[in-house]
C-alpha cells in the first residue's frame, strides 16, 4: 500500500513535470488536410477546424479543400458526366498538397 507521503511527493513530482511542459511552436506543428467525403463540401470542416484554432492549431496549419465533382462514379472503371474516380480524387489532393 502507498503511503500519504509516498503520494504527496507523487503528486509533487507530477505537478512540477506538468507546469514545466511547453507547447510546440506553430512552426513544429503538422499541417492538417481536411478532405470532404462523397457529395459533400469543404465548409463540413469549418466547426472542426474552428476547434483546433481554439486548441492552439495556427489557421495557416489547417486546410479544408474542395473536390472538384465530390459525387463518386457508380462503377470507378467507366467515366461519368459530373462524377469523379478515385485516382482522380487521389490526383487533385496530391496536386493541392504538394
């Protein structure tokens, strides 16, 4: 069993480690790339992202992006009016990241 000086002293340890701990610069911090899913728009993303902005996340580090034709085709093999495939999902948010 603990002793009450055992956890007191614990419990000191723990506070001072937690009060010396830093955040990381925004320069330190991953950039975060929010894709919508089929159908959808980026603007689902503004809660979220307004969230991290809360939490300490620099608007510059968070994208939210828009696929062009967000609708899926009904077969990814065959082409469709309005609609896009998965390797072209895949291009476009390569082309917006790099």
């Amino acid at each position: 069993m603990i002793s009450r000086r055992s956890l007191f002293a614990q419990l000191a340890g723990l506070t001072l480690v937690a009060a010396c701990a830093t955040t990381a610069s925004s320069q330190e911090l991953a950039p975060i790339v929010f894709v919508h899913g089929n159908g959808d728009t980026a603007s689902i993303w503004q809660t979220t992202i307004w969230r991290f902005e809360s939490n300490g996340w620099p608007r510059s580090r968070l994208h939210a992006i828009d696929v062009p034709y967000p609708v899926a085709r009904d077969d990814d093999a065959k082409p469709q009016p309005g609609r896009t495939s998965a390797a072209e999902n895949a291009a476009y948010l390569k082309a917006e990241v790099e």
